[in-house]
C-alpha cells in the first residue's frame, strides 16, 4: 500500500532523515498532490523535526515554502533544542509567549530564560504549566519573574498530583483548595485531598463528583463519609467513563440516587453496557435517546440492543392497552 505524503514526510522530519523527506516530496510532485496540502504538510513536518531537534530537517522544510516558525519554535522549545528555537526566531518567530509555556510544561528554564529575555510575559501561564508536570526550579523561576497566579498554578498541580508543586503553592499563599481538591480527587491522590482538607477545603460534593468521574472508588465512598450528599450528580459522572463505574453507580443507588435517565444517556454515550443495563433495570425510560447517544458515540452494537429493548417496551404496552380496551 502506498504512503502519503504525510506519513513518510513527518516520519523523515521526526527522525532526519533528510533522503526519506526528499523521497516523499518528489513522489508527491510526481503525484500531483495539491500544494496548498504540501504546504500544510511541510509546516508540520517543520514542527515535528523542530520538536526532535533535527535542524538540517527544519531548514528543509523551510526551503520547501514551510513558514509556521512559531509552532517550529514552541514544539522546539518542549524538546529542548535551544539552537532550533534560536534559529526560528531568526526566521521571525515572534510569539514568545506561547513558547516560554511550552519551555516551562517541560521545565526547560535556560530556553524559558531566554525567551524571557526576548520579551515573552506570560509568567502566570508558564507558572501553572509547570506546576502541571511538577517542574519545581521552573516555578521559581516563573515567579521570580513576576508570577502571581498561584490558585491557577496550585489546581493545575493538583490535577496531576503533584504534591510538592502543590505544595510550593499553598507557601506562596494559594487558596482555593476547593478547586484543588476536586482536581486531586479526580486524579485519585486520596493524600492531597487530605490535605487540600487540612488547608481549609470544604466542598466534598465537588470532590465527590470528581472522584466518581476519575472512577475512585475509595475516594468517592471517603467524601460520603466526609458529608458529600451529591449522590445524583455523582452517579451521572461515574456514569459517563469506563473506570469502576458500575460499582459507583451501585454505590449511589444504594445512597439514594435517582437521576437514572442522566446516567443512562451519559452510559450509553460512554459505551458502558453494564451501566446501561442497571439505568433500565431501575427504570430510566429515554431508551430511544440513547439509542441515539451510542449510535452517535459509535457504539452501534449498544444502540442496536437498546433499540431492540425499546421496540418490546412499546409491543408489551401495545398489549397492555388493548387488554385494557376490552
């Protein structure tokens, strides 16, 4: 089978291979591809042998009409290769900013300070992209610079667990630990939720609907008994991902949820049979919405079984009011 132009194009770029990426072009033109669609090509092309830091690629594709020196130069700047990010901005590259964010996601700081150093500014973006993925010497350098947005850093941390970077943000003065608790328990960090706990966090239905979400079955039956009293919404959550969510959903049934119709759409459009089944045997009735839902989530075996469901639902009513006619 032959490959497309992207495929053998991007796969040079990603690893130099500067005769492939020259293959692919002149097999393309030989194709007659359309240009506007090469161009598209070689800008990506550009993107991924910048992110690899395979210069002698990038400056291909250069020469072939690619000029999205941006991207080049923030995908450059998440791999590391300060020559590349150096080079693009020669080019013209100019938006700073959105690659200082991507330097400081990957704790790349002498990239980041030099980008700083050109102009870039977003200090409080680039703080919370770093806390994501727990760069802690790129945290101080972003609030050294002036960062100041620590709740958006310390949710962003607690989204990915990571508790020193949370940690350094709550020193630095930040406060919403409701939001942060919420995030932890979605990612199932049952210490940082604790913690969050101890800093003043009180909203346990947020975080209980967030630990059904992530599909923790441990944390969801902690904030129960911690007070969280939200048991609909957290059914519907558990509802939507494939992660223990029949024994949440079972969970909640137990504690008094009722909002069966919510979790079946959200289960159908999940895929989640088990769920699906459970919702109908407790009588949700939007059967032909989620029918629907699966068909429209590409889960066609799903919606053909509730469709079917629905069609001896309404022959068994059918039945029913002729008997009571008579």
């Amino acid at each position: 089978m032959e490959r497309s132009l992207d495929e053998d194009l991007i796969d040079g770029a990603q690893t130099g291979d500067l005769a492939r990426m020259r293959a692919a072009d002149e097999a393309s033109k030989k194709r007659r591809d359309d240009v506007v669609r090469r161009e598209m090509y070689y800008n990506a092309a550009m993107a991924s042998a910048s992110f690899r830091g395979h210069a002698d690629a990038v400056r291909l594709c250069r020469e072939w009409g690619a000029r999205s020196y941006d991207w080049a130069m923030a995908r450059a700047a998440a791999g590391g290769h300060e020559a590349v990010v150096a080079l693009c901005r020669e080019w013209g590259a100019a938006d700073f900013n959105r690659a200082l964010v991507a330097a400081a996601r990957e704790g790349h700081e002498a990239i980041a300070r030099r980008l700083v150093n050109w102009g870039a500014t977003d200090f409080d973006r680039a703080l919370a992209a770093a806390a994501e993925n727990g760069h802690l010497a790129m945290m101080r350098a972003c609030h050294e610079w002036g960062a100041r947005d620590n709740d958006r850093a310390l949710i962003a941390a607690a989204t990915r667990a990571q508790r020193a970077a949370v940690e350094l943000c709550h020193e630095w003065g930040a406060r919403d630990n409701d939001s942060a608790m919420a995030a932890a328990a979605r990612a199932g960090d049952a210490e940082l939720v604790e913690r969050c706990r101890e800093r003043g966090a009180t909203d346990v239905d947020s975080a209980l609907v967030a630990a059904a979400e992530g599909g923790h079955v441990e944390l969801v039956q902690r904030c129960r008994e911690c007070g969280a009293t939200d048991v609909n919404a957290a059914m519907v959550a558990a509802a939507s991902t494939r992660q223990n969510s029949l024994e949440i959903v079972r969970r909640c049934q137990a504690w008094g949820a009722t909002s069966f119709d919510e979790a079946l759409i959200e289960a159908a459009a999940a895929g989640n049979e088990e769920v699906v089944q459970l919702c109908i045997a407790a009588g949700a009735k939007l059967l032909e919405k989620a029918a629907d839902c699966a068909l429209m989530f590409e889960h066609p075996d799903l919606a053909r079984s509730i469709s079917e469901l629905t069609e001896k639902n309404a022959t068994v009513d059918a039945l029913l009011r002729s008997i009571d006619v008579s």
